[in-house]
C-alpha cells in the first residue's frame, strides 16, 4: 500500500514541475520532494536494529547506500539548475525505498521467527533436561549408551542454534533447529523403545569344546563397574563441555551482577565436575555419582542466569537504543543550522569536527548495541552528552564570528559609500569636458549600483555576495580616480580667490543636499525610535547651516559658514552607519528568535514522555513562560529596543535548555525503571 501512495505521488509530481510557471518555482518544489525522500531515507536507516540476519541486514545497508547517493545526485543536479537530471536521480531514490521497504519487511519477518526459533530452543532443552532422568534410570549398559549419545548431540544442536543466532547467521541456524527437532526425537524413542537384543551363541559346539568356550564366555563377560565408569566418564565430559558452552556464549552479554553470579557458578560447576573426575579415577562411584548430579544442579543455575540476564540485556540495549535515536535527533538539528553559514566567509572547521566527533560516537554506539557490549554502550551514550554540548558551543562560536563579519561588513560597506560620496563631489572638475563628465556619470553610477548590490545582500544575509561586490566596487572607484587625475584643477590665474572659493562651497552645498536625499530615501532602516528621532535632528541641523552658508555665499563668512555644514553632515553619516548596523542587528536577531521559537515547539511536542505529574507541570510552565519571552523579544526587536531583547535572549536560552534537560532526564528515568522492573521480576521468577 505504501509504495502505490509513493508511485501516485511521483506520477503527480512530475508534470507539476513540468508546468511550473518559473524556474524559481521548479526549484522550490524540487527542494521540498528532494527533502521528503531525504527524511524517508533517514527514516528507514533507524529502522536497521530490527534485522537479525547478517545477509538480510547487507542488502539492506546496500540499498540504504544506492538511496542516498540518488538523493546526492539529485541535490546536486538541482544545484546546477539541471531540473530534469534532479527528477530523474530523485525518482531513482524512490525506486530504491521501495526495495528498501521489501527488504525491510523480509527483515521484520525473519526477526519475528528468530524469536520462534529462540522459544523452539528453550522447549527443546526443557525436553532434553526432562527425558535426562529417565534415560540414566537406564539399567541397560548400552542402552544407557545409546541414550547419552543422542542426549550429546541433542544438546550440542541446542547450543549451535543460539550461537548461530547471537552471530546473525539465522539461515544457518535453521537448517540446524531442524537437525535439532530430529536428534530430539531420536532422544526420546530411545528411552521408549525397548533394549537392543543380544546375539545368541551358536548352538552347534561339540561337547569336548564345551567347558573351553564356556571360560571364553566368562572372560569376556562385561564387568558392570567397568560399564558404569565407562558410562560416568562420558557424562562427565559432556557436563563438562555443556560448562564452557553455556559460559563462553553467556558471559560476553551478562549485565550487573549477574557478572558475578555467573562467573562464581562457572567455578563451582567446573568445581564440581573435577572432584567427579578425580573419584571416578579414584574408583569411587558413589562420591563421582555426587559429585556430577551437584555439577549439574550448578549447570542448570548457570543456564537461569544466562536467561535472567538476556531479558536485562535486551531491556537495557532498547534503553540506548532510544537515547541512540535521542541524541541522533537533536544532533542532526544542530548541523542543519549550519545552512546558516553558506552564504558568509565563515571558518567552519571547528563546527564540522564536532560534527564529525559526534556522528562517530553514534556510529560506535549503534555497534556496541548491535553487538550487544552494553557496558561500552553506555560510556558512549554518556560521551554523546559532552560530543552534543561541543556541537553546540561550536555552533555558538560560528555565529559570533559570522556576527563579527557582519558588522565588519557593515563598516566597510559604509566607507565605500563615504569615499564614493568624497569622489562625486569633485565632478565639477569636469566642467568644459563633456566626454570626460559622461564616462565618470557612468563609472559612478556603476559604483552606485555596487554598493546598493551591497546594501541589498547585507540585509538579505548574504555576506559572500557583499565581499564579491567589493572588487567591482573598487574597480569602478580606481576608475573615477584616474578620470579625476585626468581633470584639470581650477586655474587660480583666471579665478579670483573669492570665486574660486563660492564655487567650490556652492558644489559642496549641491553635494551635501544630494547625500541628504539619498539618506532620505533610506531612513527606513530605523528601527529604534531614539535612533530615528536623533538622526532627523541632526538632518535638521544640517539644513539650517546649508541654509546659513547659502545665505553667505559671496561674503567673507561663507567658508565658516560651510564648514559647520561639514562637520554637522559627519555626524548625520555616523549616524546612519549606527542605524545600519542596528538594522542588521535586529534581522539577526529576529532569525535568531523565530529558530528559538521553533526549538521550544519541538520540545514541546515531545512531552509525551514525561510521566511524572510533577515534572509535567513544571515542563509545561516553562514551555508557556519560554513563549512569552519569546513574544517579549518579538515586541523589542519591532521597536529597536536591543539590549531588553539581548536580556530576554538570556532568560529564553535558560528555559530551552531546563526543558531540554527535562526531556533527558524522563528518557533516563523511563529507562531505569524499566530495568529495575525487568530485573525485581525476574528476582522474583529465580526466588520462585
């Protein structure tokens, strides 16, 4: 059912892109399918635990690989515009789910006769153990024989199908579990069935061979001691072998104090196998006889504790395997953040390597699981909390450096503007010279364009494409200053002193009022209202003293007159660049909230595993307290008001992480009392 809902969405979306009015729409609707596949195929991944075949699980990892590197190609593809390439590798990652998802369903349905296997096991040891008994109640020295033989390899299959089971070797171990069901039949139609029959002597002996074969019968008459040593000495050695069986296949997965326990019934078994050993050479049967039946008694405990154990084993590596899933989850949210960066010449290494030193220890902890080593399981899980923590200082660190760039962009952006404004005053050189005045009209309306480019990717984010502009900017600057070395100065021969000077504080004055109106037109950028207030007063300023040095144009004031002018407009350009870089500022800000605000409704969604009432409230006090602070901000930023947004911030950032740490501690609390509740039953099933 799923792969004919998969196959009608990707017929649907393909004449969708085909028709789809822009090529920016082409592009958006690529990234949201290309972005559906992604998730699924991260999704299948984490669904590898359920396999227990090694083969089963291969073909799985294989596809896993071919879906991926499909949905690769297709990012890449759509990186390069090449839509119709990106459509095709993406619907060869589709094709590849749905064998995924086959293989998968093979591999659930293998697991769930694993565990049938496992049972079938369990039963045909319990049989093994109860027809025992009855067989060496045998009075019959080879019919006794016969039965220890098929007790042997009954109990030796036994063995190799968990082993074969433990190594993922499920195909192999069927073919065994049916070897099995056969040796166990012939176990129990041996203590059934009736004694071998011995063969009679022939009838036709002469009588003077008579008393000459009777000695021979006598001699070779079977002792029965010698039978029963026989027999013990064989049971002896399967005890024995049964001892370092079940120790060499338990001890490996034992948990907590089952450790302990195993390893001392181990020592009393062997114990008690050797003492049997030495009154068997000795000649003592009654003392072997003890001695054997206490070594079994000790067996039969070394086999509860290999079952106690691998139910607490079993609980305990679901428990880490969930905090596997946790921590993969939010360490994957982190390194997304790092789409952040793209468009800023920003240093990434430090952020990659803690990436990196992440996803490796996950990658160990989804073996250690896998392999069942639950003690190094746990030290891993542990070592993801300190790997996520540097992911996120990490990530930290790149936004003060990317914040950094910004305002140092910022700055230089507004000194390009100052110099482009310092060389367009100086066109009046070009007076007489219309070829020359047109080529610097043109390199300086260039330059303007440039640093709008500039302005226009500031508040876009896109410190990468500011950073390009400069080399265009510059080029176009180096341009209008060689046309200027190419313009005569005023000739002070021709011009009187005084002229000379009204004209140039008249172009200063046209000048001045030029940069006003371009500022005009930008004051938008305001968000703070003192900031605002502050520079229209300063504009203001500046107009009365322009209105004052025009006033004095021709007089012997001018000058002073316009240097007032001057010294005022310098404080109108710094307070635009401080508007500036508050702007930029705030949309930081604001992107950096609205990713909080998302933080806080994932957590939230996640409160299903909070049991505890008390815990409950509290988490969900600080999922409303965490959204009005969040509100707060919101409310600062749309009023310039920085700094009570930068304190809110703080309080914000000290919710998300009490909640983050709620969440962790319900998992580790969810998970240890599953295991003491697993472990009291199971004490209580032992006492029993």
């Amino acid at each position: 059912m799923k792969r004919l809902e998969k196959e009608a969405k990707s017929l649907l979306w393909m004449p969708q892109v085909s028709s789809a009015a822009t090529e920016d729409e082409a592009r958006e609707m690529l990234e949201k399918a290309i972005a559906r596949v992604r998730a699924d195929v991260q999704d299948y991944d984490k669904m590898r635990s359920v396999f227990r075949d090694n083969e089963e699980l291969k073909i799985y990892a294989h596809l896993f690989d071919k879906a991926a590197d499909y949905v690769s190609q297709a990012e890449d593809q759509l990186a390069r515009k090449r839509f119709a390439n990106a459509e095709d590798a993406l619907d060869n990652a589709r094709v590849t789910l749905d064998s995924m998802e086959i293989a998968y369903e093979r591999g659930a349905d293998t697991a769930a006769k694993v565990e049938g296997f496992l049972a079938d096991v369990e039963a045909a040891k319990d049989r093994i153990s109860t027809v025992y008994d009855q067989g060496m109640a045998l009075q019959n020295p080879d019919h006794k024989n016969d039965f220890l033989s098929y007790n042997s390899i009954a109990t030796d299959f036994a063995f190799q199908v968990e082993g074969l089971i433990a190594d993922g070797r499920v195909k192999d171990a069927r073919a065994i579990l049916s070897n099995l069901k056969v040796a166990l039949a012939n176990l129990e139609r041996c203590v059934t069935q009736k004694p071998p029959k011995k063969k009679k002597a022939k009838a036709e002996l002469k009588a003077t061979e008579a008393p000459v074969q009777e000695q021979e019968i006598q001699a070779e008459a079977v002792d029965p001691k010698a039978a029963e040593q026989k027999e013990l000495g064989q049971q002896l050695d399967q005890i024995r072998n049964a001892i370092n069986t079940i120790f060499s296949q338990a001890r490996p997965h034992c948990v907590d104090e089952y450790v302990k326990d195993l390893e001392e019934a181990y020592a009393s078994a062997m114990q008690q196998q050797e003492e049997a050993s030495a009154a068997l050479t000795a000649g003592d049967l009654d003392g072997a006889r003890k001695a054997a039946s206490s070594a079994k008694q000790v067996l039969s405990v070394m086999q509860t504790i290999q079952d106690n154990s691998r139910q607490i084993l079993t609980s305990l590596l679901n428990g880490l395997s969930e905090g596997a899933t946790y921590y993969d989850t939010l360490i994957s949210g982190i390194y997304q953040k790092r789409a952040e960066f793209d468009d800023w010449s920003v240093d990434l290494a430090q952020f990659d390597s803690a990436h990196n030193t992440a996803q490796e220890t996950l990658r160990n902890l989804h073996k250690a699981i896998k392999d069942q080593i639950a003690e190094h399981a746990k030290t891993l899980l542990d070592k993801l909390e300190d790997d996520k923590q540097a992911l996120e200082e990490a990530y930290a660190e790149t936004c003060e450096n990317r914040d950094m760039l910004r305002s140092d962009l910022i700055i230089q952006v507004s000194d390009k503007q100052t110099k482009l404004s310092q060389l367009f005053a100086q066109q009046y050189r070009f007076d007489g010279n219309e070829a020359l005045l047109e080529r610097f009209a043109k390199q300086h309306a260039m330059a303007l364009v440039c640093a709008q480019v500039m302005l226009d990717n500031l508040k876009a984010e896109n410190g990468k494409e500011v950073e390009n502009q400069f080399a265009k900017f510059d080029e176009c600057v180096a341009a209008l200053e060689e046309m200027l070395k190419e313009a005569p100065l005023p000739s002070a021969e021709n011009q009187t002193p005084e002229i000379d000077e009204d004209e140039s504080i008249a172009i200063g004055i046209e000048q001045t009022y030029r940069q006003l109106k371009s500022f005009g037109k930008r004051k938008d950028l305001f968000k703070n209202k003192e900031d605002l207030a502050e520079y229209n007063s300063l504009v203001k300023e500046v107009e009365t003293y322009l209105q004052d040095a025009e006033a004095q144009l021709g007089g012997r004031d001018a000058k002073s007159a316009f240097d007032k002018v001057e010294a005022a407009m310098e404080n109108v350009r710094a307070a635009f660049e401080r508007g500036q870089r508050t702007a930029a500022t705030l949309e930081a800000y604001q992107i950096k909230v609205e990713e909080l605000a998302d933080t806080i409704n994932q957590l939230f969604g996640q409160r299903s595993v909070i049991q505890d009432d008390d815990d409950m409230a509290i988490f969900v006090d600080h999922n409303e307290t965490a959204s009005e602070a969040a509100y707060k901000i919101e409310s600062f930023l749309k009023n310039g008001k920085i700094t009570e947004a930068e304190v809110q911030f703080g309080f914000l950032r000290s919710l998300i992480a009490s909640m983050e740490r709620l969440l962790k501690q319900q998992v580790t609390k969810q998970r240890k009392g599953m295991f003491r509740q697993r472990r009291g039953a199971i004490r209580r099933g032992k006492k029993k």
